[in-house]
C-alpha cells in the first residue's frame, strides 16, 4: 500500500464486536471505522474509500450477501473478508460466487482476522515481492501488477481483486497447469481456508470478466484431473 496505515471499514450489528474490532485493529496500527449495517457503510465509503472491508453476513435488514452483491455491482474493487456464524459451506461458496475474498466463522480470535487482513493487503500491495511492477502479457491480455490493472486488445477488464490474484498467479505460469492446491498457495496464501469447489467458482468469474466463453474456454482452460491453464488462445 503506502506509509499510510491501511483502511479498514468493519461492517457489523454488534456492538460489543465492533468496540472490539476497533480497538484491536487499531493496536494493530489499521485506520478503522466501523458501522452498524450497508446505509452507514454507503455514508463511510462516500466519505473515504477502505482498503478492506470486513463484512458481517447476518444482519438485520440488507444482509452481508446482498450488500456485497451491491458493492461488487457498484464496481467496488476492496477486499472483502466475511464474517458469520454459518458454518455450511453454501453459504462460503455464495459468498466467494458474489465476489469475497476470504470467510472468517464465527467466534474468531481478533489476532486471526489481523493475519487475515494483513495476508490481503499483502497480495494487492504494488511493492509485493514477485517484481509487482512489471507488465505480464499472456496472448490479447496485458496484466500490470503495480496497478492491478487488465486490458484484452486494450479494452480495460474490470477484475474483483481475487480474480486478479488467481489471473496473476496462472500468468506468471503461462501454458503450464496449475493445480487447485497451487493456485490457493499462490493466489490466496496457504492458509486461506478456500475449497476445490470454490477455486471452480472462482475461475468461473474470472472467465465471465475476461470475455472467455465458459462452455468452450480458450484462454482458462481446464485441464482434467490436475487443474487449470492460462493460454494466448491462439492454438484453439
């Protein structure tokens, strides 16, 4: 990020969790803010952007699905980590289908949604290791990590920044596959508690954001009994 210490929006009925959540983010040195629900967080984000927003799933009114389903229709690119009580994995897979970027159950330590943010931060930080200034081009994409940004033909691609991490992660291996296991190390860290399945829907999305056709891939393409390939799409 910069010198800056990050932003962190906490979106949360409870009270007692977002004192909670305050202050140990805050000794942790994040800039936090917290709200009760999605109309404070719409004000919070009006006034200034996050670089993370941790998002409770069940709230009275707008629950945590439908306002990131919102956020991510607005073209809100922040991380977001969800926070709930459910422990049915539909549940983290409608999540990750909306466009999270990681799940934390209910109760958690407050140390492991530190490690949680800090491992997002580092992923979509411009000074990360793996030379993030250099331009990646894979066939018609142009991938430049010192701006996550994405451009097929030139057209910019608008990416949720778990997209960008998994189209980085296949970039930097092009034509090679890369198993589910490897791409969650690669992509998401090796303790992000993300599924077989939900890597699937996940490559689903990126596959719809940049322009490939999901019935008959060229460019994401699935390679059975090991995973996934980056291709230019060219041997198609």
């Amino acid at each position: 990020m910069s010198d800056k210490p990050a932003r962190v929006l906490v979106v949360d009925d409870d009270s007692e969790l977002r004192a909670l959540l305050q202050r140990f983010l805050s000794e942790h040195g994040f800039a936090v803010r917290t709200v009760d629900g999605g109309k404070a967080m719409n004000a919070a984000l009006r006034r200034e952007p996050a670089d993370v927003i941790v998002l409770d799933l069940m709230m009275p009114g707008e629950d945590g699905l439908a306002i990131l389903r919102r956020l991510r229709a607005e073209g809100e690119q922040a991380p977001v980590i969800m926070l709930t009580a459910r422990g049915e994995p539909v549940d983290r897979v409608l999540g990750l289908e909306m466009g999270a970027d990681d799940y934390l159950g209910k109760p958690f330590l407050p140390r492991e949604l530190v490690a949680r943010i800090a491992a997002l931060l580092r992923r979509i930080a411009p000074g990360r290791a793996q030379a993030d200034d250099e331009v990646c081009e894979v066939g018609p994409f142009v991938i430049n990590h010192s701006t996550m940004s994405v451009t097929r033909d030139g057209v910019p691609l608008d990416l949720s920044s778990r997209e960008f991490a998994l189209l980085c992660a296949l970039a930097r291996s092009p034509g090679r596959p890369l198993s589910r296991a490897q791409l969650i190390e690669r992509a998401l860290g090796r303790d992000a508690e993300v599924t077989d399945r939900a890597i699937d829907v996940q490559i689903a999305r990126l596959r719809r954001a940049i322009g490939d056709d999901a019935a008959s891939p060229r460019f994401v393409r699935t390679v059975w009994g090991v995973g996934y390939v980056l291709t230019s799409g060219s041997d198609v």
